[in-house]
C-alpha cells in the first residue's frame, strides 16, 4: 500500500512557552522550562482544578519570563523560604494553629533542614530529619536536654512543612513537595479515655459546690472543647429555645495571653440542645458570677459577658483549668483522664442510647463524621455488645425468653 506524508504538522513548542497536562489527583499541571544566559536549565511549575486555571497561571508566568522577572526556580534555602512563609502564614490561621507552626519550623525544621538549598530538597532530606526528631528531638536544644518525639508530634511538623511546600510548589519554586513524597512515622492507635455513666455521676455529684463545678457539668453534657467552654458568653444561651451556640472560642494569643478567635472549623460553629443538667450548671454559674461581680466591684474587668471568667471578670487560663479538674479528678479518685476525655465520655454517653454517629458528629462540631468515627472506632463494639445484653434483658423480662449459654475456654458465656 503506498503511503502519503500526512497534511497534519506537528507544532514545535519554543523555548518558554510551557505545557499543560493533567496529573493523578485531578488537578492541571502547567510548567515552564528556560535556560539561563550562564547555560543553566530551569522549570517553574503551577497549578489548578482546571486545565483553563492552569493554563492562565502559566501565562502569567510567561510574561513574567519574558520581562526578565522569573528568578531561577528554588533560589535561597529552606531556611529562608520557611522564615518568609511562616511571617505570611500568621494572616491566615487562628493564633494557637500559628504559634503551633511558628514552632514547627523555628525549633525543628530551619536547625534541620535550613542550610539545604531549597529547590534541591529530597523527600529522603526531609525522612531523614523526621527520622532524627524521633531518635534525638530537636538540634536547636542543647544536647543533654533533647528529648525524643512523639510520632504524633513528628506528624505534626511533616503537616507543617508539607503546607509550606505546597505553597512553594504553587509558585512554582519546587518542582515537587519533599514533604508529601516523604512517608510520615507510624502512629499507633491510641484508644479514647472516658469516663463511665457512674463516673459522671460522681464528678456532677463531688464537684456540684466547686467554684469550677458548673463547667464540668457543661462540659460533660455538650461535649464542647475547653476553648469553646471558655469563649461562651451569656449572650450565646437562648433560654426560651434551650438552646447554646458555640460561636467563638479562647485561643493562646502568645505566651501568656489570650484572645478569642473563631471556632476550630466551619462546623464547630453549631447550636446545640442544652440537657436539663446543663441548664442547671448555668443557673448556678450564673449565681457565683453575679456574687463574684459585687465582690470585685470597680475592679471587675468583663466587658463581653463571659460566662466563665476569673474572680475579676478576666478570661480564664487554659492550662490553669486543665490543672484544676485534675485535682478534682485525684480528690474524687476518678479514673486518669484529662479535661478533654470529658468531651469524649459525653460522645460514649450518647452513643450508649443510641444516637445516630451522624447527629453525635454534629453536636461535636467535627469537620465529618469520618472523625467520629475513627475515634469511637473501639467504643462502638463494646456498646453493641452492651445492646445485645439489653436486648436479652428486655426479652427475658417481657417475654419469660431466656438464652441458653455456654461458656468458652477463657470463661466468657456466648449463646449456645
């Protein structure tokens, strides 16, 4: 068969011009490659849901080039680039997530990984560093000090790093994210502290007359997270609907002081039915604070409404709370968990009568109800199994149906 040149001609793209393609996740790739006059090769990359978006970002890049404004890809260090992002992070996150990230970089990954140039780091540079926080801790504190990582906490600084690099590759200073390609520590899963119903009982019970008793009462029957109990304001209780909305919470402003900012996420902002328990705890707190204001007289400082405040009207200290339901914890000999289990045991408390994980999910104000359920992954079956016991009860006693069971080799009974 004879054949013929094809009429179609292949277009030779010109040096600068860029490509778009589409990558595994979904997004649109745009790169730009060049050679510098001294005989170097560069490539700047963008990005975006569409091939459209990343087809406009690659435009701008290339006029960016052609006005001889695009500098080499990755010029400076880590060290420099995450100095300048950390500063431009501040603007864009609750202050307690900032000072968690400033922390990241200054103690960890700047003595670490600093003096590397930064469009030459590796994924294996930064496992390497992540490796050395696990065995040793920090650089940036004095040998005899240092104190190994939890893989949790190296988690964390991985999180950090892994943000700051995506915002690098969006601008087309690195090629790829070091930090996303580098695999994070294993972190054992860590079942959730609770406190039983008869726990409970006795904390409501031991600490009814405690200057703080009213907030553990709050805190154990609305599941609300320290700096949510510690930004509510009486102006956030609707009595006539019986309500509570969590609009606000406390938030670390520096070493010591506080500030409110917004809630955790977009979902943390939720109003929730306030238990007959709950309500009481308020009326209560409402009392001691009205006692506390006379007292301090000129000197008392709220101006907002807290319903949690120091003998002056101050916000209260975070950490200072936290101590101060551990010694209520020791003086009533309930089981070691912290401030923060109580949210936990009002989700198991629930989850025992039989609330949807759904509706749990959104009285905890997480983000989905995948986070509910990875943390009470563990409880569930040990409360269906407390169900099935019910059931048998209810049938026994209704019914005169009683199971026949047989025990096993640990001793344990199962239904014949």
């Amino acid at each position: 068969m004879e054949s013929y040149p094809s009429t179609r001609t292949r277009r030779r793209r010109s040096p600068g011009e860029g490509s778009v393609y589409e990558i595994a996740d979904g997004r649109w790739r745009g790169a730009v490659t060049w050679t510098e006059p001294d005989g170097s090769r560069h490539r700047r990359t963008v990005s975006g849901r569409t091939s459209a978006d990343a087809r406009e970002k690659l435009d701008k890049l290339r006029a960016s080039l052609r006005l001889g404004a695009l500098a080499p890809s990755g010029t400076g260090s880590v060290a420099d680039y995450l100095s300048a992002w950390i500063e431009r992070d501040r603007q864009r996150v609750r202050p307690s997530t900032w000072r968690a990230r400033e922390l990241h970089v200054r103690a960890y990954l700047i003595p670490t990984l600093g003096r590397l140039g930064l469009a030459r780091l590796s994924s294996a540079d930064v496992e390497r560093a992540l490796a050395t926080f696990l065995r040793t801790g920090s650089p940036s504190v004095v040998a005899t000090r240092r104190r190994p990582l939890s893989p949790l906490t190296v988690r964390h600084i991985r999180a950090t790093l892994r943000r700051a690099l995506r915002a690098a590759e969006r601008d087309g200073l690195v090629a790829r994210n070091a930090a996303a390609d580098a695999a994070p520590p294993y972190v054992p899963h860590r079942p959730v502290s609770y406190l039983s119903a008869a726990d409970v009982g006795r904390l409501l019970q031991g600490t009814r007359d405690d200057p703080l008793g009213p907030l553990w009462a709050l805190a154990v029957t609305t599941g609300l997270r320290r700096g949510e109990l510690l930004g509510l304001c009486w102006s956030d209780i609707d009595e006539a609907a019986g309500t509570l909305t969590v609009r606000r919470s406390l938030a670390e402003a520096g070493e010591t002081r506080w500030a409110m900012a917004d809630p955790k996420s977009a979902r943390s902002r939720r109003t929730l039915p306030l238990p007959a328990l709950a309500r009481d705890a308020l009326a209560r707190q409402h009392e001691r604070q009205d006692a506390d204001r006379i007292a301090a007289g000129t000197a008392w400082q709220d101006r907002v409404g807290l319903i949690f405040a120091d003998a002056v009207g101050r916000p209260m200290s975070p950490g200072l709370v936290s101590h101060a339901f551990v010694r209520a914890r020791e003086r009533l000999s309930l089981p070691l968990v912290s401030l923060h289990d109580l949210r936990h045991s009002a989700a198991t408390l629930l989850l025992a009568e039989g609330v949807p994980l759904a509706v749990i999910s959104e009285l905890l104000g997480h983000a989905g109800i995948a986070i509910t359920a990875s943390h009470y992954a563990a409880v569930v079956p040990e409360l269906r199994r407390e169900a099935a016991a019910a059931m048998d009860r209810a049938l026994e006693s209704t019914a005169g149906i009683r199971p026949t069971y047989e025990r096993d080799d640990d001793g344990l009974e199962h239904p014949a």
